[in-house]
C-alpha cells in the first residue's frame, strides 16, 4: 500500500483516539438500543445528499461565488448538535451547511440561500458561508477564517451573564487555530471561565489541512488539543468519524461546561472527502491514494454498521431512508430552483436596526 | 458545461474522449475542457450510453450549457442531461470588446460660452436676468466671473474693468452715500423693468366729481375719515382688469402668464425708500374692507413691521403722487408685472361739456405697460374702463 | 435645565444613569477598572458595577472587540472602550467584517447594539502610530454609524442614543476636549444622529467642522468677525449619517464652503463632506469649496513639525478669505 508521510501520521494519530473509541462501544453497548440514533443517522445522510447536490448545483452554475462541502466530516457535527439542547447556540465558519441542516434548518431553506434566493434563510443576502438560523441557536456563518471565534467567545459570555445555563457551542477548523483570532478569545475565555462566567465548547474540526496546507506544515505542536494546554483549558481528542465517540464525549463535556461555565477545548480528527471548496480541482497536495484510504472510515457508513449491528438498521430501511433523503433534498432543489430572487429593494434593507 | 471556479463564466470543449454510441460510466472522462485557468476532465455524471454530443471540438459555451446527451439503460432517445437553464444573466459570454481607440467622441466643445469661467451663482443670477457673460469682467482668479461681479453689471455700475467699485480718493466736496439694502434693491429691480420690459404709456382724464362724492359719503357712513381716492382707484383698476385679463399677467418668455387672482399693490414712499404692500383679491373687496386694509398696511409699513407674504405676490401696481399736487407722470412697471398705473391728484379745473364751460375735478391716470404683453388699443381700452368705474362710482361698490 | 460638566464627567455621568437604567449595559476595554481608565472616563466604575459589569482586558483587540460583538448580538448592549482609536485597527476584520455587516448578510436576523468608544485623532508628540483620525476608515463601511461629538453635551447626547441604538456605533472622542466644559442638559437628553448643530450663525460663508476642529472653526469665526467676515460654523457632530440638509441650506445662503478637518487630505472625511456640499448647493456656489486638512505625511514627533502637519486658526481664516476672492 502506498503510503505517504503525511498519511501515516494521519494513521498515528487516529490510533491514539481509539481509546475514546472503546469507551463509547463500551457506553453504548453492542446490543444496546441505538433507534433514537436513527434521527441522527437520518440527518447526517440528508447532510450527505445535500452536499453531493450542491456541488451539482455548482458546477451547472446555479450557486455562486464559494461552496465549501462537509463531505466525509458529518460525524463531528451530529455527534455535538445531538449533544445539545434546543436552546444553546453554535458558531461555525463558512463550511456551515452540515450544521444548519443537522440542527433542523430546513433543506429547503439552505439550498435556497446558495441559490442565492429570497426564501433562503439569510434572504438570499448571506449565501453559503453565511447560514444562520438564529432561532434554532446557529448564529453563522463566516468568511473570514476564524473571525467567528471572538463572537462565539463573547457570546458565551453574554450567556452566563443573563443568568442562564445555556452553552455555546464553536466549531473551528485546524486552519484557524494559528489566527490571533484563535489565540485572543480562547485566552479571554479561560480568564473568564475562571469566574464562570465562559460556557463554551471549542470542537477543532481536524480535517488535516487547511485548503492546500496540512497541519504538518502549520504547527510544530501537531497536537492541536494541546494548543489548549497554554491557555489552561481542558482538552481532549476523539475520533471524529465514529458518531458515537463523538456524541458520548460532547454529552460529558457539554455537561461539565454548563455546569461549571468554564470552557473546554476538543481537538476532532476528521478528514474531508471533497476538495475544499469549489476551486480546488486537482487537490494537489494530498494524493488520491490518501483519500480513497480515508473513504474507506466514511462515518455514515461507520454509523451504519454500528446501527445495523444493534438491530437498529436493515437493509430495507437503509433504502428507505436513502430514498426519503433522495427525495427531500431533490425537492430542496426544486424548492431552490422555483423560488424568486430578492426584490431590488432589499439591496438596502437589513444594514441597519434604527435610522 | 460545469462551472470549475467561482469566476468561471464559459468554458471551451478541447477534446471528446467518447463518441457518440459509446458506453460511458458515472466518473469516466467524457471530455476535456478549457476553463480560464487550468484545462480538466469532464467526468460522466450518469451511466448509459453517449447518445449525441452537442458541442463539438473547439466550441465555447457559457457554464450550465448543455454539451451533451447520456441516455440512461432502458431510456428511448430524447432525455436531456438535465442542466437546467443557464445561471442568471450576469452569466452570459463576457463581451470582450476591443476598447475604443482614443476616447469616444468627446462632449462637443460648444460656443464660447463654455470657456467663460464663472462661479455657478454668478452664472445662475446672469441666466435668470438674461445677461450675457461674455459682457461682464471677472474679477475673480483667471478672470471668473463672481457674484459680485454679475451684480455690479445689473446695478448698472459700468462693467468696464476701467471702474473699480471702491478706489480713488473722493475730491473734497464729494459726499459718497453707501446704497441701502432697500435703495439697492430698488436701484436693481427698476433697472432691470427698464431694460427688459418695451414701456409705453396711455393717459386719460377722469373726472371725479362723483367718485369724490361717494367717498364723502362713505366716510359720513363710517363715522370716520377712511376712505381716500386711492381706494376708489384701487377699487376701480381691479375691477376693470377682470374685464382686460391681460394686463393682470406676466411676460413669461414663450407664454403670457395670466394670474387667476387680482393683487394690487399700491407704492407707499418710505423715508428710506419705496415700497409696494399688496392688498390680495382686491376686487372681491368692499371699498370700506380696501381701505381699512390699506390704512394698516401703510402703518404698519412705517413702523417696518410688514411680513413678507404682504409684500409679494403682486398683480398690478397702482401709483399715486396725488398728495404732491402732482398733475400726471409715468411709472415703472413693477416686474414681473405687466402695467402700473400712475395717477396724480384730482385738480379744480375748467372744462367743457355739453358746449359749455364749468369747473370739475379732474384727475390725470397714466398707464404704462409692457409691450410685449399688451398693445396700445388695448390699454386705452382698459383706461376706458377704469375711466367709466370712477366716473359712475356706484358701480364700485 | 443644565449643568455646566466636562467632556469626561458628561460621557461618565451618561454611562452611569445608562448602566443604572438597563443591566444589558456592560463596559469593556483595557485598564477601564482598577486603573480607572487612561482619560478615568470609566473612573470608579468597576468599583461602582464590578468585574463582571467593568471588564478589564489582556491587550488583545481582535479577541475583545469580537467578544463585545458576540455579547451584542446575544442581547448585552456592551460599551467598549479603545484606548485610542489607533489601537482598533488591530480588530479591523472583527469591527468592519463582523460588526458593520452581520445584520446584512444573516438576513436581519441579528442585532448588533455596540457602542466603541475612545479618543481619536492628534495629541502632543505622539508620533505616527498615536496620532491618527480614522473617522474616514470607519464612515466608509455601510452598516456603522460614526459619530464625533465637539461639546461635553454632543457627548451625553450622543452617547445615550449610540448606547440606546440597535447597531454598533464607532464613537469617536478626543483627548483634546475631555477637559472642555459645556453646558449639558438635564434628563433623558438625546441627540439624534444625522442632525448637525449651527455652532455660530453667519451669512457670509459656512464653515464645517467636527469634533475638536470645531472650537477651531470658531475661534477662526471670531477673529474674521473682527475684519467684517460674517461666518457661519456648523458642527456636524455625526459623520455617517451626515446632514446633508444643513450642509445645503447653509450654503445656499452664504455661497460658500471651507471644511475642516484633521489628517490627510486626499480621500479624508472633508472630501466626502465637499462632494455632498456640491451636491446640494453647485448652483449657489461662488468658489470651489475649500478643504482645511493636516498634512499628507505621517504625524512627525518633532513639536515644530507637527505644528504644521495640524490645521491652526490662521489656515481656516485664509481659506474664509479665498472663498472670498479678498486674498
């Protein structure tokens, strides 16, 4: 098997997270009951489907300007938004179609809004680095890598301020964690945690490289959680594949930050099936061979086996599903398709509240 | 034609790698295209057979075209590669048209009149007043011509560069009194009526015996003195103008305005100047109602406590030098008004009527109007008018 | 119904009755607390609110700044103070990226009632980096408001509808006039934004200005008065908005423009402010609309050279007199 540097500490590093693996075979229980996992499952292969038609979309020219596509990372996500409760909040940057989609934001409403439509859930003025569903807890959606961070920090602030026991959940890419825009509000969330007065969960979303340039080649301390440790935040690592590890690892950290209002740092190590984003056709810093190995721990089929295994999933209602997905994402596209653009008025609407 | 980049608006077919009635499988190239910035294969979305080829080699078509047909295992002939139409407009082959050589035709450099400098309100006030700048020194930089400068030519200072408005020292006996804002408006608004309304003027005498005793006993009625002969003229010229619309009117360049009301202004000399109050829909008015108005109007206007709605809006102007024992003189029309009539005082004289010869007051009015409105008959016609009112006093009332 | 206050004591006494008022009402920034603040706008705050209301800061301005924001956008109207404005460029992407710009493209969905506060422009021999008057920068982005009040009761005025708005404002302050005193009414008094204020009435030229220029305008005002000038100095007290109506109307009746204004001239605030004047009075203009600007050079630290990288008294008098054609 042909194995390049890059991939065999990938391989290393995700042996070391199979301790977390383990425990969460071991909390769940081979026989144990996973159907109200189904939801989940579900969610996470719309999230699939989803993607795989929006970069469609894309290439017919339907979405504009950037698409950047979860694929192969939906276990991360799922794993912390099934770990939460209907009335936390979440950040995330521009890779955000997943989260919004597997928190319940109708497809429909996100295709809308790469389609750059007026039924789109930022009215078609955000477009897809720019979700959010305020409702629902996810307040975006940004461009600028890691300028969400501070936000998300501040947030949670405001959140214990208020007297609630909400939490805030940021999810960040391995990219942004060498961004004074990582370093400022991760330090200003330990010195406030210490009052408790900072309910917020950092989930590193590891996939390796940041656009073109692998970890690797980012850090000398290719440990990420442990970038954490400088800051006096508790940290750990899971296997950002495996949904159960990831759903059992966010229920104790979420629990321990609502409980305490000090923030915690969690380093996922997950890989990105497609290129970054629309532009990088020929992915030309990982090799094929390195991603068809990767491929071959796709969490939904990772969750799949682990559903079938405990009964919860067959044959017949994997087609249904897949089917019942097939079809909503196909109506979110229609949905899309036929709805009008913003009127020419709404250019110079929402700048500002007053005045 | 799939869209390889958030920029790409078209892309070119380099290669087909499939002919039609090949087998093609979902991810196998199908094609090889040019986009702006890197040549790709174009993978097979469907899996079935390569039923027609749409853009042949070397063709360009805009992202989201269609360039070729796969008819799925099973299909009859005819099903499109769903493609959708192409994105919005903004998407359509970029026009890439060869600059125009030198600039497009430049604003034509009009008459001589673009290369004068002035400042926009100097040019502004000359517009208005139908000057021309080529006539007027600009003292400004590079000779621009100022504001100041446009209202020295209107106040009929020579605009000749050799009269500076303030130099040389005044000779012993010379007293040089600075104009009043008043004076000065004056000065400008009646210079102004000279140079651009063609004056001429009409007389007639009337004999105001009757209208002298109807005054009398209005003021026996009202138990004070209040009606003068000026509100019986006033009186009068209103009402005569509902019959001679034209001369209630202003010139207007193309058109002759006519107000649709009737404002007499009366001038009423002030220590510092004149000054023309307005009595509005003076026809519509009782001699008493004029009168009363046109006492306090006048008191008020010593006192300089007139707003400026009751100086404005003027239709027709009545003079009157009566007080001075004045027997006639002609007026200046106040612009933008048509005509003004001047009228001097009700003298004892001999007449003749009916052969004989008797004592009468008479009165001399004089009409100047302007002769871009109005024409000489007509004038007369109207001074008749005001003549027959005056001279049969009940019917002003 | 007033007092006489200062600048200081005008922004301060604003921030308590808005922090008794409403608990959303938070202040951050560095050494507000128990440094009592570098110009002690924030004096005996921390004391007064706490830790938790009066957050002392690590020098970090992307990360506090953005964190202010966040708080925004979850409900907390958060006051944070810059300690100079120069030091906000270093949260440029979290203010003009974020800030201006979240209401926009969420789809209205948020919030964002932020109020940044601090000095701006020139003090004495501060040298390059601390000297700067961004008004410009922050003016230019849609989606904020920039205000710089001149008077201790612009400050209130100004400060009580930034803190009560619903959009982040960029209010900028100057060291120059926390020490000035004023008259400032009593009461819930609030300005609204986009009204500028006649600071001296005149007919024979308008002279605009803001924030610390103002008392500049007017003492230029005051010494043309003596020759037989008639000025009218107007204080524009906001930037975005800006008044166009008052700018107009002025020199529809006077004919005349000088703008004033700190920093650099090519692309500064005064060119904004010459192009909406031309905009609204081209046809009552006599001259070209005159521009009182600092030097285009980095501010020196030599005294002598900054005197003359600043606009003084003498530079607004002789551009009064150019409108005029008397030079």
């Amino acid at each position: 098997m042909l194995v390049n540097p890059q991939f065999a500490d990938i391989i290393g590093r995700m042996a070391t997270v199979k301790r977390g693996h383990r425990q969460a075979e071991r909390e769940a229980g081979r026989e144990a009951d996973l159907a109200p996992y189904l939801p989940w499952y579900r969610l996470m292969v719309t999230a699939r489907r989803f993607e795989e038609e929006a970069e469609r979309a894309f290439r017919r020219g339907k979405i504009g300007g950037y698409l950047h596509v979860y694929t192969g990372q939906e276990a991360v996500a799922a794993g912390f938004l099934a770990a939460i409760r209907p009335d936390d909040i979440f950040f995330t940057a521009y890779r955000d179609h997943a989260h919004a989609i597997i928190r319940g934001t109708p497809p429909d409403a996100v295709m809308a809004e790469l389609f750059g439509k007026v039924t789109g859930v930022a009215k078609g003025k955000g477009g897809s680095m720019h979700l959010f569903d305020v409702a629902r807890g996810l307040y975006g959606g940004y461009g600028i890598v890691g300028s969400h961070i501070p936000l998300a920090t501040g947030a949670a602030y405001a959140l214990r301020y208020q007297s609630t026991d909400r939490v805030c959940l940021c999810f960040l890419g391995d990219g942004a964690m060498h961004s004074g825009s990582f370093h400022e509000p991760v330090n200003l969330a330990a010195l406030w945690g210490r009052e408790g007065l900072c309910p917020i969960v950092y989930i590193i979303e590891n996939n390796q490289y940041a656009m073109g340039t692998s970890v690797e080649r980012s850090t000398v301390v290719t440990n990420l959680a442990s970038h954490f440790d400088a800051y006096g935040i508790d940290n750990e690592q899971v296997d950002g594949q495996d949904f159960f590890a990831v759903k059992s690892a966010a229920d104790r950290i979420v629990a321990q930050v609502r409980k305490t209002g000090r923030p915690r740092g969690i380093e996922a190590i997950t890989y990105r099936f497609a290129a970054h984003g629309a532009a990088d056709l020929f992915q030309v810093y990982r090799s094929r061979e390195e991603v068809e190995a990767q491929r071959r721990k796709d969490p939904i089929l990772l969750m799949e086996r682990r559903l079938r295994r405990a009964g919860a999933l067959d044959d017949e209602r994997v087609e249904v599903i897949r089917r019942e997905v097939e079809a909503a994402v196909a109506a979110a596209l229609r949905f899309a398709e036929e709805s009008p653009e913003p009127p020419p008025e709404a250019l110079q609407t929402d700048i500002y509240g007053q005045g | 034609m799939p869209k390889m980049g958030d920029a790409m608006t078209e892309g070119k077919v380099l290669r087909w790698m499939k002919r039609p009635g090949d087998r093609v499988e979902v991810g196998e190239a199908l094609a090889e295209i040019e986009t702006d910035m890197v040549n790709v294969e174009l993978p097979a979305e469907e899996t079935g057979t390569l039923a027609e080829i749409l853009v042949a080699e070397g063709g360009v078509v805009p992202v989201g075209s269609p360039i070729a047909m796969i008819r799925r295992p099973g299909e009859e002939a005819g099903r499109h590669v769903p493609s959708g139409p192409p994105a919005p407009p903004s998407a359509a082959v970029p026009e890439r048209r060869a600059e125009a050589a030198g600039g497009t035709a430049a604003p034509g450099r009009g008459p001589s009149e673009e290369q004068i400098k002035a400042s926009p309100v100097a040019r502004r006030l000359a517009r208005e007043r139908g000057i021309d700048l080529a006539g007027i020194h600009g003292t400004g930089p590079e000779g621009r011509i100022t504001k100041e400068d446009v209202e020295a030519f209107i106040a009929g200072r020579a605009g000749a560069p050799s009269v500076p408005p303030r130099s040389g020292a005044p000779t012993p006996s010379t007293e040089e009194v600075p104009l009043t804002r008043m004076r000065q408006t004056i000065a400008r608004r009646m210079t102004e009526s000279k140079q651009q309304a063609p004056h001429f003027y009409v007389t007639v005498e009337i004999l105001m015996d009757a209208a002298l005793g109807l005054r009398e006993q209005l003021n026996k009625d009202l138990g004070e003195k209040v009606v003068s002969v000026n509100d019986l003229v006033l009186k009068a010229a209103a009402m005569a103008l509902r019959t001679f619309l034209n001369l209630n009117a202003s010139f207007a360049g193309e058109t002759v305005r006519r107000h649709p009301e009737i404002h007499m202004g009366f001038a009423l000399a002030l220590p510092e100047g004149l000054i023309v109050p307005v009595i509005r829909r003076c026809d519509q008015k009782g001699i008493a109602e004029i009168a009363r108005e046109a006492e306090d109007l006048g008191e008020r206007a010593r006192q300089g406590k007139l707003r400026p709605e009751e100086l404005q809006g003027g239709t027709f102007t009545v003079s009157n030098l009566g007080m001075f024992d004045v027997e006639s003189f002609a007026a200046i029309i106040n612009p933008p008004q048509a005509a003004i009539l001047a009228v001097g005082s009700a003298q004892s004289r001999a007449i003749a009527d009916g052969g004989a010869v008797r004592a009468a007051h008479v009165m001399k009015a004089t009409l100047s109007a302007d002769h871009r409105v109005t024409d000489g008959a007509e004038a007369a016609r109207y001074l008749g008018e005001v003549k027959r009112l005056l001279q049969n006093p009940t019917l002003l009332a | 119904m007033g007092q006489v206050l200062t600048y200081r004591d005008a922004l301060r006494s604003t921030l308590i009755e808005e922090m008794d008022r409403d608990p959303a009402v938070i202040l951050i920034g560095e050494d507000i607390g128990v440094y009592q603040g570098t110009f002690r706008v924030t004096a005996d705050l921390m004391q007064r609110y706490g830790p938790k209301r009066v957050i002392d800061t690590p020098i970090s301005e992307r990360g506090f700044i953005g964190a202010a924001i966040g708080m925004a956008m979850l409900g907390l109207r958060p006051v944070v103070e810059v300690m100079t404005w120069n030091f906000s460029l270093l949260a440029a992407d979290q203010i003009l990226n974020n800030a201006a710009k979240v209401r926009y493209f969420s789809g209205g969905q948020v919030d964002v009632p932020l109020v940044i506060r601090g000095p701006n422009g020139a003090g004495v021999q501060l040298s390059a980096q601390h000297s700067q008057s961004l008004e410009a920068l922050y003016a230019h982005f849609p989606g904020l408001w920039v205000v710089a009040p001149a008077t201790p009761a612009d400050a209130r005025g100004l400060l009580r509808t930034a803190i009560r708005g619903r959009d982040p404002v960029i209010f900028l302050e100057n060291a120059a006039l926390y020490g000035t005193k004023g008259e400032v009414p009593d009461g819930e008094f609030a300005l609204p934004f986009g009204q500028a204020d006649i600071a001296r009435s005149g007919k024979d030229v308008t002279i605009v200005a803001y924030s610390r220029m103002v008392n500049l305008a007017l003492a230029a005002a005051e010494q043309l008065a003596r020759e037989g000038i008639d000025p009218e100095v107007i204080n524009l007290r906001t930037l975005r908005p800006l008044d166009r109506e008052t700018l107009a109307r002025s020199v529809r009746r006077t004919h005349r423009a000088v703008v004033v204004q700190e920093q650099w001239k090519p692309f500064g605030a005064a060119a904004e402010i010459a192009a909406v004047i031309y905009e609204g009075a081209f046809d009552s203009l006599d001259a070209p609309v005159e521009r009182e600007t600092g030097a285009d050079a980095p501010m020196p630290y030599a005294r002598n050279l900054e005197l003359l990288a600043l606009p003084h008294e003498r530079d607004i008098v002789d551009a009064v007199k150019r409108t005029l054609y008397r030079t």
